[in-house]
C-alpha cells in the first residue's frame, strides 16, 4: 500500500514537472484528442492564437489555422480519428496562423503523435516566424534590387526577360526590350564624383520610371546602362518609346551636386517577333544596338539588325558557354607557383581559371572573361573559383598540409555588396585559417573605384582574409593609393619585370616599388619572370616573391603540394601548349 502510494506521488510530481515545463516554454504548445479538437494550450499557445485555454477547449484545431491550410488539416483531423496515419506527423511546415479576430500570421507548425497510457494524443508546436519571414523578404529585396535606384539588377531582370520570352513563344504575345546607357558616363564620375555618378544614375531611372507603364519592367543593367522591358510591345511601338526616352533625359534639367548637367543616352531596341530567340540574346542584341548608337554619335536609338553583328552572335555563344560552365562544372582550376626569392621555395599558389572545351582542351581565360562581363556572369564566376580555393584549402587541412592560394577578384565583384558575408558564412562552415586565402584586384579595378576597393579590401581583412593588389603599374597608379588599401601583397607589372636586367628605368621603378611597400610592411611579387637573369636582378633588388613561366607554369592543382624547397623550376612543367 505504501509503495503504490508512492509510485502516485511520483506520477502525480512527474506530472507537475512536465505541466509547469509545458507552460514555461517560449513556443506555442496545443494538444489535441482523438477527434481533432483543441484539449488544452499553454501560455504561449494562449499569447499566440488570442485565445484563453477555456474558450479554445473544444474547437477544432484545424479552426487555428489560416487558409488554405484550414481544409487541409481539417481532413488530417478526421483522418486522424479512423485510426490513420497521417503524412504531416513529425515534419516542420510553414503554414498560416488564425489568430481569434481572424487575422493570419506565418507560422512554423509541427505535429506529433503522442499514445500516453494507451490514449492517443496529438501535440502541435508552433511559431510566429513573422519576423523572420519579414527579414528573409529584406534580404531578397537587397539581393534582386540595385542599392542605388532600386531596379531590378542584371540577373533578376535577365530572369523576368527569359520567363516574358518563353510566354511570348508559348502565346504568340508581343514584346520588346530597351536598353540605354548613359552618355559619357565616365567623365561624370572623373569631374564630380562617385556619388554624383550615382546620383546621376538614379535620377535617369526616376525620369524613366515616371514614364512607362506599371507594367513594363526596369532594371540597372551595369554602371550607367538600364533595361525596360516593354510588355506587348512590337519594333515600332518599342522605337517610338525609346525615342521619346531619349528626348526626355535630353530635355531634363539635371542638377548634380548643385551643378547644372546637360545629358544625353543612347538607346538600343530588340524586339521578340515570331523568331525562336533567348531572354539572353535579346538582352546582347539591344545592347549591341546600343553600342551602335553611341559609335553613331550619341544621343540616339538604333534599331537591333542581324546584319553586321556577327561579333555579338559569338559573344552570346560563349555567353551560352560560360553560364554551362558555372552550372555544369565545366570550369577546371590550375595553379600557379609563387616562390620566396631569399629561401627559393614555393609559399603559394595563384590560381588560374580554365574552360573545358567540347573536344576536351582548356580554354584559356582571354577568350571567354570579357563575355563573362559582358553579361554580368562574372561574379558568378568568382564565386565559383572562391568556393573551390577554400575547398582546396580544407582538403589539404584535413590531409595535414597547409596550402596558401590566391584568388582574382573581378571588379564587378568589388562592389558586390553581398560577397563578404558569403565568404563569411563559407569559412565559417569550413573552419579553414583564412590568412591561407588572398585575394587579388587590379590596380586598374582597384583605383577606378577606390572607395569600393577599400571597403571590399576592408571586409576581406576583416575576416582574416589577405588582399594583394595585382598588376601594379600597368595603370600608371598614384602610389598614394597605396596607404589606402589594407595590403598584404603588391604585385609588380610584368611590363616592368621582362627587360628588368637591360633597362635602366625598369630597376628604379622596382627599386622604388620595393622600398615604398617595405615601409608600408607591404610584400612584393613580380610577374612574368622568365629568364634567371630576371629573378637574380628581382633578388638584388629586394623583391619578395616572384612567379612566371621560369619558375613553373600552370599545374594541375591535383599536384598543389608542390616539391621541397629548392626544388621548384624542375617540378612544374606546362600542363600542355594550350596552358599558359
């Protein structure tokens, strides 16, 4: 008698313990009988739904939710009492709330099936996720829209140009694209500013959104181009609205920066027709139109005509090429040795990018980047090879080497707003040493936007990244841009490194470069060393690193380990003649 006695009062205080832990918990907690009808809510359940435990008791449970899952768990409930299993038992579903004065909500829910002393139960877990949807809604907005004028940017609008395309084939429906880009649009930005350019962006796009209909499509194509999208619009419809485009950016009297600016654009029209055509072709064939326009004179539309524009009929092949490329893992990375000159073993690796062609050759980068750029693929592109380097890296962790590569950055990349916090999420699931991962910019790049290449410089560094600037010299850069920039690593010009140990300018300039960076605590490397006369100069001189055909081509990163020290000239040979 006293140990049954006992055992109730442990049941009893078991009982108690699980009730006070259910109604402390922060998620919304229903349980439910065998015929679908609410039995109980905790507190947060109570908070959630606007409902007291006593005037929910008794409903049925499906009445707490939203359409059009209100049917639908409806018929969970019924089947739930013949004895069925139900399909949604131990999942997690976003569904709509009901609260009790009929106001919906986003809500995570999952149910469980509970058989408590032979009595079957269901238990529903719920969570107004309103504010994460809210944030995730923030993010697409900044992910799809440029920061700037809030059109579409390329990708999106290229994504909404493909889906009219395939309507218009499907439906027989018109449609016509215009691009224009802004006139002279480098000089503003030289004159009055990187902001002022922006400024003077975003002022074109309010003109022009004023303009169209609601639904036509806008879109920020690059720097100083944009993209309308003219639903139901056939060629001569599309060329009248384009004209007038243009006549009223040319008529607006724009003022930047308290500066009265007159400005003109050039317009480009390609029009779908009934021909079997792309989102991507159409998009090259109005800027190809739009690049005649501006070699016209400016301040006009071109209509887009097949003849004479074989160029952007292979651009749009390779284009084609690339996108396979990205998607389908035709990409092949080798790499490049960099070599201590005081100790002559090899640190690092830059790695260099490859396309595989249809018979299996690589396709060097000269032949398929610009269309990358073109088309606004090239961060993709970066992406892509910024994923494989630190796989490269967390491979040869795991197998209990250390490998230091470089990654070339693209200017478009720059001023991605969204590339950092990427590459933050990656090294945090990796877990790799990010000072094992540089990135390299041009000088060129680098100096266009100088505020952009800080801030990017600034977030990679942040990270513990390292940041090298490439090609200096071959923009006839300020060396004041230097202090600016948060380098690990500056890259001597090939152009001054090819005739160094003959030409007497060329040993100033690196002699100059060398003590200007050893006080900045910059490191440098030379490029394209390709005699030992060259590299014995480069030592004298007090280079740091160098790397060239000399000193290894191109590798297969499969060989990345790379030999002891000394042994660098002899281990790297060409992969084959196309790599170089």
């Amino acid at each position: 008698m006293e140990e049954t006695a006992l055992i109730t009062a442990r049941s009893q205080e078991d009982v108690a313990r699980s009730t006070a832990i259910v109604r402390s918990v922060a998620d919304a907690i229903v349980t439910i009988d065998p015929r679908g009808a609410i039995d109980s809510l905790n507190p947060s359940a109570e908070e959630l739904f606007g409902f007291i435990a006593e005037e929910a008791t008794g409903r049925a449970f499906a009445a707490l939710l939203g359409e059009p899952f209100q049917e639908e768990y409806a018929g969970h409930m019924r089947a739930h009492a013949r004895g069925e299993t139900i399909a949604v038992i131990g999942r997690d579903r976003e569904v709509v709330g009901r609260r009790s004065d009929g106001t919906t909500f986003a809500m995570d829910l999952r149910l469980t099936d509970l058989r408590p002393m032979e009595q079957r139960m269901l238990v529903a877990v719920a969570r107004d996720i309103g504010d994460r949807k809210r944030a995730e809604a923030q993010l697409r907005q900044l992910a799809d829209h440029d920061p700037v004028t809030g059109l579409l940017t390329r990708r999106c609008f290229e994504n909404e140009l493909t889906r009219h395309v395939e309507y218009a084939a499907r439906y027989g429906s018109a449609g016509s694209l215009v691009a224009l880009d802004i006139d002279n649009f480098s000089h503003i930005n030289e004159e009055l500013g990187l902001e002022a350019g922006d400024e003077l962006v975003k002022g074109v796009a309010e003109l022009i959104r004023a303009r169209v209909r609601r639904t036509d499509v806008l879109g920020r194509l690059g720097g100083d181009q944009l993209g309308v999208l003219l639903h139901g619009a056939g060629r001569a419809k599309a060329l009248g609205v384009a004209q007038e485009l243009v006549e009223l950016v040319r008529e607006h009297p724009f003022v930047i920066d308290r500066q009265p600016v007159r400005v003109t654009v050039s317009g480009g029209v390609a029009a779908i027709e009934d021909r079997p055509v792309t989102g991507s072709v159409l998009l090259s064939e109005a800027e190809a139109a739009t690049d005649e326009a501006k070699s016209e004179g400016r301040d006009r539309v071109v209509d887009y005509s097949p003849e004479g524009h074989e160029e952007t009929d292979e651009r749009v092949l390779w284009s084609e090429r690339v996108r396979q490329a990205t998607e389908s893992g035709l990409f092949v990375i080798v790499s490049q040795p960099i070599v201590e000159l005081a100790g002559g073993g090899i640190t690092q690796h830059e790695l260099l990018l490859r396309m595989r062609g249809e018979d299996g050759e690589l396709i060097l980068p000269g032949n398929f980047l610009s269309t990358a750029e073109h088309f606004g693929l090239i961060g993709a592109v970066d992406r892509w090879v910024t994923r494989q380097a630190v796989r490269l890296i967390a491979a040869h962790r795991d197998a209990g080497n250390s490998v230091t590569v470089e990654v070339n950055l693209s200017d478009m990349t720059l001023a991605d707003t969204n590339f950092a916090a990427e590459l933050a999420n990656l090294l945090e699931t990796t877990g790799i040493d990010p000072s094992l991962l540089v990135f390299e910019v041009s000088e060129t790049a680098a100096v266009a936007d100088i505020e952009r290449a800080r801030g990017m410089a600034g977030e990679l560094t942040s990270l513990g990244c390292r940041f090298a600037l490439d090609d200096f010299g071959a923009g006839f850069a300020s060396l004041y841009h230097l202090k600016h920039l948060p380098l690990s690593y500056l890259k001597i010009d090939g152009e001054f490194v090819r005739e160094l140990p003959s030409s007497g300018s060329d040993q100033l300039v690196v002699k100059a470069l060398v003590d200007v960076c050893r006080g900045l605590g910059i490191k440098t490397i030379a490029e394209s060393v390709e005699d030992e006369a060259s590299l014995a100069m480069l030592r004298d001189l007090g280079v740091d690193y160098a790397q060239g055909f000399f000193l290894g081509h191109p590798h297969p990163v499969s060989d990345l380990a790379g030999p002891p020290s000394g042994e660098a000239r002899s281990a790297y040979s060409p992969l084959d003649e196309s790599v170089g």
